[in-house]
C-alpha cells in the first residue's frame, strides 16, 4: 500500500488584516481604542494631534487596512479629512446615531465611547454623515458662526447680568423679597 504523498501549499492572504479606531476628540485631549480583526489592542489618551496617530499606526500596523470613526462635535472635520488623505477610511457619525448599551446611560467616559465606536465600526453598525471638503467647510463657518457667537454672548451676558444681582442683594433682602421670574 502506497501513502498519499502530502503536498505542501503556500496559503496567500486575500484580505489584508484591519484596524479599527475608535476616537473621542476634544479641544485638549484625544480618546482613542485601537482594535484589530481577532482582539481590542489598546486604549490611550494622546494630545490633540494628527502625527501622533498616525505615527503610531504605522509602526505598530504596518500591513493593516486602517478604519477610523469619531462623533461629529465642535472640532469640525479637518481629522477627518486629513486621515482620509491617507488612505484610511474615515466615518464622522452623529452621536446621537450611536447604538448604546443600558449600561452608558449612567456610566460615561471617554475610554468607553472610544471602545464601544470602535466595537461598532467592526460591527459595521455605523452610518457616517457628510465630510464636505474645506472649501465647504470654510464656507459654512463664515456664514454660521457670526450668529452662533452672537447667540452664546447673549446668553453668557445675560447670566453674568443675572449673578451679578444676586450676589448684591443682602442676607436680609433675599428672604424678605418675593421670588420673581422673568423670562426672555
């Protein structure tokens, strides 16, 4: 009886191995969980600054295909845009489209939006919004914000107006005085 003779075959990847990060941007500080296809990587807080990202993707996921997501906010999308010029794929969501468990309800952090965006985008459970480039972008700046600013320096005029006459007012004065409420 004659053995089979085994055949040894060299397996070639069709699908390149993901990344996928998940990122709580804000002013001061970046959110971020990194995940592959078979584990989460690792959660960090970095400052506000694209290389740094981007160097660390690239020397610790070389060969991976890179999926980035982050909530659309008060940073705007340059992030968004200057990632996609690097090849990655880029989704800004709405935040308030983001599946969440019971649990985020009461306990909310940075690190565990970061995981659960990063879960999410794995999951493809995600739905981006519009990226306008910065012709775009600058565009809707210049004819919002004047009214956005106009409307903040009210408010913020208006309660500084409001403390200000609360902390005149006497010990004496504040219990004997009725309450009155004027609305704007």
């Amino acid at each position: 009886m004659q053995l089979p003779k085994f055949v040894i075959m060299k397996h070639q990847f069709t699908a390149s191995p993901k990344l996928y990060i998940g990122m709580d941007i804000h002013k001061k500080s970046w959110s971020i969980h990194l995940r592959t296809d078979i584990s989460d990587h690792k959660s960090m807080t970095i400052p506000p600054n694209t290389a740094i990202l981007e160097r660390y993707v690239f020397e610790n996921f070389p060969d991976h295909e890179v999926h980035l997501v982050y909530e659309s906010g008060c940073c705007g999308f340059w992030v968004a845009r200057y990632f996609l010029n690097l090849g990655w794929h880029v989704k800004v969501v709405n935040p308030a489209d983001i599946p969440t468990m019971n649990k985020q309800t009461y306990q909310k952090t940075d690190s565990i939006d970061c995981r659960n965006l990063s879960k999410q985008l794995q999951a493809d459970q995600l739905r981006g919004i519009y990226v306008p480039d910065e012709a775009q972008d600058l565009s809707l700046i210049h004819i919002s914000e004047p009214t956005r600013l106009l409307s903040i320096s009210y408010a913020v005029f208006c309660l500084k107006k409001k403390k200000t006459k609360q902390t005149k007012k006497t010990k004496t004065e504040r219990n004997h005085s009725p309450t009155t409420v004027k609305r704007l």
